[in-house]
C-alpha cells in the first residue's frame, strides 16, 4: 500500500482506534533531521513537554491542548507523509517500502547536536514554534528544554 492509502485508512480510524496505536515511543517527539535520504532522530534532542525516560515509558504533560502550547508538534499523519515516523511505528504499518527515521545515538546524536548548532550560528537553521529562546537553552546544555526545528 502507498502512504496516501495508508493514510486513508488513519483518516477513517475512530479517534479511540488512532489513539490506541500510539505505543507511545516517544519517537515522534524528538527532534527529527533530514540526514542524507533519510531522517534521524536525536535521542537526547525532544521536546521539553515529553515526560519519561524509555521507549513505551513517554507521555506528553501537554497532549490535550498540545498543538496550542507546543506550536512545533504536528500530527503523527505528518511525519508519516514524509517518511520521518520509525520504521516499526504502527501507524506505517503495511506502507510498501517504507524507510522511516532512525534514533540517532552516542557519536552520530552529538554530530547531529554540533551541525544543528553550527547551522543556527550562521542563521541557516530555521527554528519553529518557541523560538530561538529554546534554542539557546538546548544550546546551553539545559536538559530540560530543547531545540524544535521545522521539518
């Protein structure tokens, strides 16, 4: 199936049924690069609203109301129509071909932190949602807060 059809059907899901394929990974809020043909995510880059600390252990302290208080966030329908949800997401389930984003780690995570920085300092880096402000803060090391980035 395409990602259009598989789309279709999430469209067609009852909000219960879409919600109940969340495994709650967390994946989809932390911070996902375009790297090369593919996506990246940072594992230590997230959002400063998700809560927990291991795959299936992640909620979000805002969900409710997420969209106006985190202006970053975009559905999970979003980072499906651009290859960026993981490949084992349930909701890719069934897309042909499927490439999906892997979780970036150790080495790569940090190159990944050292080009986004580098960007941003040569004004290169569009940020979205909260503003260069949170930038800072993720820049600083500040564990709490971190960099949202278009995609």
């Amino acid at each position: 199936m395409t990602a259009a059809g598989r789309l279709a059907e999430l469209a067609a899901l009852p909000a219960a049924a879409h919600e109940a394929l969340c495994t709650n990974c967390g994946a989809c809020c932390f911070l996902t690069v375009r790297i090369g043909g593919g996506w990246g995510n940072g594992s230590t880059m997230r959002c400063p609203y998700l809560e927990g600390d291991a795959p299936g252990g992640y909620r979000c302290t805002v969900y409710a109301d997420r969209y106006a208080r985190a202006p970053w966030c975009k559905p999970i329908e979003a980072f499906v129509a651009q290859g960026a949800a993981p490949r084992d997401c349930p909701y890719t389930s069934g897309i042909d071909d499927y490439q999906g984003s892997t979780v970036l780690t150790g080495a790569e995570a940090e190159r990944a932190a050292h080009a986004l920085r580098g960007l941003y300092a040569a004004g290169r880096l569009r940020v979205s949602g909260s503003g260069a402000d949170d930038f800072h803060r993720f820049d600083r090391g500040d564990a709490r807060r971190h960099l949202p980035v278009a995609p």
